[in-house]
C-alpha cells in the first residue's frame, strides 16, 4: 500500500529540510506533481487507468504470497532474461547465420514493440504494482525502474510466439504429429513462464500484461500481412531514384519516431532502450538493402536477404565455427565501436557546434565528464555487476541471494507514513526534482544519442556483411 517504495535496506527519508532526491519507482510521484507536468489529455488518461493499476495490487499480492516459494523465484527470475533487452541483442543474428529469414522478422516486431511499449509508458507515466505489499523479485534493478502499463515484457513474448508459431505452422508438413505437439509445448512453456512470471514477480499488473499483448499481437499481424510488401517497398522501389533515395528515407522515418517519442516526468530509461531497438532496425534495414540491390547473397542462396547455408555441405565443425565467429564479431564491434564513437563523435559536435540548448540540461559534448560512458542495457545491469560475468559460480549465488533479486517497500508501516508524511510536505512546486539521467532528458540527437544509433546500427551490417564476408575469406561460407 506504499505509493512510495524504497528498498528494506535504503534508510528511511526524513522529514528536516535536508532537499534531497528520495528514491522512488517512476510514477509514484504526488498526484499534482504529474498534472503540473503531464498535458490535460494525458493527465485524464493517467487519472482515468491509475485506479485500475491499484485495485490490482492486493490481487497480486495475495496471489503472489499463495504460490511463492525459493524455486519459483529462481525459475521466474531467470526465465525473465528470455524476454530482455540483453536476450535478444544475443540470440537475434542467429538464425541469419543459418540462411533463415526469421530475424528480418522479429527485430521488426521486437523493434517496434520496444518503441511501442516504451512510447507508452513515458505518455501515461503510469506506476507498476505497489511495493509493499507486493515484492519486487527481479535480477535487473534497471528493469524496475521503468514505468509499467503497459508491459514491454508481454509485448515481446506475444510477439515473438506468434511469429515462431506461425513459422513452426507453416514447416508443420516437415514434422511428425508427436514432433510438432512437442515444440508447440515448448513454446507455450516460454510464453506461459514470461507472462505469468510478470505477475509472480510484481513487476507488472494484469492491464499491464493484457494491453502489452495486444500490442504485440498488432505487431505479429502487420508483420505477418504486410511485411513482404513493405520489405518490396524499402528495396526493389520501381524507379532508380527510389531505390537510390530509400536508405535516406529509411534513416529519416527511424529519426522521425525518435523524435516523436514522448518524454516521461520521472527518470524512465524507456528511451535508451527505444533508441538501441532503433538503431538495429536501420543497420539491419541499410545491410538488406545493399545484399537485395547488389544480389551478393543471392549469387550462392539463391534469395537477395538470405546467407547461405545447408547442414550437409558444411558438417557439424563448420557449422560451430560460424556460429563462434559470428558471436566473436558482434561482441568485437560492440566492444570496439562503444570508445571509438565516443572518442570520435565529441570533438565533431564541438567543431560543428551542434548545440541544442535546453532548460536543465548540458549536452554531453559540452561537458569536461568523459565522452565513453553510455547508460548500459548489457549483461552488467544485472545485480551481479559485470564483474561476476565470468564467474559461474558467483553469478549463480548471485541470483539465489533472495536479499539481491527480492526488493520490497518500506518495512513497516512507520516507515511507510514517515515517508508519505515527507512527501505531503514536499508536494508540489518544493518536492525536490530526482537526478534525470535517461536519453529522453537530452535534445533528441545530442551525442550520446547518435553514438548509440551507431553502436547498434553496425550490428546489423555487421550481422550480415560482416558475417558473409569473414565467412568467405575463412573458408566457412560453403
């Protein structure tokens, strides 16, 4: 029943006229603080939903208290990471590596669903479950700190099920009956475990998951429809100047959504997510567009988009080699290409004097911090820190540390008042504004911003050119 949650650990706030930032989940904020800076369209629709996000809350939590226990932690907490942000920048260039044209569509519904989803959080600035007497079981205190209505996480896996089962239905003919009920489960199984692990783990509310799947559903369709027709229109437009002027016009249309992407009251990274998703469509956009109009994939698949590949020409030592060395590429670029544009891009903006001044806010390339540092969507979000990634054994006692995945609200409900009374008192125009770090606080191409369209950008050529090309010259491509 808390409005205002702070980890069992963090000290109470006090009620002196010490004006500092107290930690609180996005959207949690007095109600007048959001009609102050919330449009009258806007604060209607935040008015209108949040009594349906609350009256949710002692559902949830009865539901959760019913069936909780330390496995179900473990397993919802893990399975959580099928769905992330982190997941899927791993496991999407995979199926191009074995000619398959599955990835083309589930960036395009994972893309657009992250825009979506995060587009929609900032505009309503709507809360997640209260904490208490929900308890918050995550291994990613980013993900936390997002608003939640609606959620990105049921959007993805509705998403990226419809598009699985739908080629899965498609291929049923290669498959016996007992085969094909056995992955169908499998699927269900991963979708089952991540939308049902939303609630489990209060993160999200049942609106939350019902209008997050609904988007990923629209998604699946518009794909599933149009997305042959709209791929003919990027790169086989019916004049030569269409053709030549489309990667302009696919750059400017993924600017333009950036653009227009609506700017949240509390510190939500939903942005730099938004931007990263952004940047993988136009890398993979431009690569296909080159492979499609010079025809260099099709000279030995067969098909302009896919890379060649078949299980009986190569042999199983092959085939994990490609495997290795496309994941050696994309981590290669990562790695590099994160200092390099941040070395480079700066003194560029300097120089030009790309400067958009805005009230409380220096750009990046303006300041005397270091140019390198990009908020991180990676595996270093998780609460094990990057440094527990190549230790197993402290990532897996990470994780079983209820004390590090369980995050709650105040203890007891003297701390719950003390904290409401702070509040109460500092309401509105003298409620201290928290530090806001997100992109969506940045003119919409500030450094950071282009830098991370660039970073995420080169996955896709690197994916796909990079791949083909590296293939070739090693041997592996045939």
């Amino acid at each position: 029943m808390s409005e205002l949650r702070s980890r069992s650990t963090a000290p109470t706030p006090s009620t002196t006229d010490d004006k500092k930032p107290i930690d609180t989940d996005a959207g949690t904020l007095p109600n007048d603080h959001y009609k102050s800076h919330l449009s009258p369209t806007r604060f209607w629709l935040r008015s209108k939903l949040l009594p349906y996000i609350r009256m949710e809350t002692d559902i949830l939590a009865s539901l959760q208290a019913a069936i909780r226990t330390p496995m179900l932690d473990f397993y919802f907490a893990w399975t959580a990471n099928l769905a992330s942000h982190t997941f899927y920048v791993l496991m999407l260039p995979v199926p191009l590596w074995f000619g398959s044209t599955l990835s083309r569509d589930l960036i395009y519904v994972l893309g657009l669903g992250i825009y979506i989803s995060g587009n929609l959080k900032d505009y309503m600035c709507l809360p997640r479950p209260r904490s208490p007497p929900l308890h918050r079981i995550t291994m990613s205190s980013y993900t936390a700190q997002e608003y939640g209505f609606p959620s990105s996480h049921s959007a993805n896996a509705t998403a990226v099920s419809l598009v699985l089962f739908s080629r899965l239905y498609d291929s049923r003919d290669q498959f016996t009956p007992i085969k094909f009920v056995v992955l169908a489960s499998i699927l269900f199984i991963y979708y089952f475990s991540l939308i049902f692990g939303r609630l489990y783990c209060g993160m999200h509310g049942f609106l939350d998951l019902l209008v997050g799947s609904i988007i990923g559903t629209g998604l699946f369709i518009f794909r599933y429809v149009w997305g042959n027709a709209w791929d003919m229109l990027l790169f086989n437009a019916s004049t030569k100047w269409g053709r030549a002027l489309a990667p302009v016009l696919v750059v400017v249309m993924y600017l333009l959504l950036i653009n227009t992407h609506s700017e949240p009251v509390d510190d939500c990274p939903c942005f730099d997510d938004t931007v990263a998703f952004i940047g993988v469509l136009i890398g993979v956009d431009l690569a296909h567009w080159l492979c499609f109009n010079t025809g260099y994939l099709a000279t030995s698949s067969g098909d302009p988009l896919v890379i060649f590949y078949d299980y009986n020409t190569l042999g199983l030592v092959k085939v994990i080699a490609r495997v290795v060395l496309g994941v050696f590429l994309v981590a290669v670029w990562k790695s590099v290409s994160k200092p390099v544009v941040f070395t480079i891009l700066p003194p560029i903006y300097k120089r030009v004097g790309v400067y958009i001044p805005r009230k409380n806010f220096q750009a990046t390339a303006f300041t005397k911090s270091t140019t390198r540092q990009i908020r991180s969507q990676s595996i270093s979000n998780l609460n094990n820190s990057a440094d527990n990634i190549g230790d197993f054994n402290k990532l897996i006692r990470g994780i079983a540390d209820h004390s590090k995945t369980d995050m709650v609200g105040p203890a007891t409900d003297i701390d719950y008042y003390e904290m409401l009374d702070y509040k109460n008192k500092n309401s509105g125009a003298n409620l201290p504004e928290p530090p806001k770090r997100a992109g969506v606080f940045k003119p919409r191409f500030d450094v950071e911003i282009i830098g991370r369209l660039i970073i995420y950008g080169g996955m896709g050529p690197v994916s796909v050119w990079g791949f083909a090309l590296a293939t070739e010259y090693l041997g592996l491509a045939k």
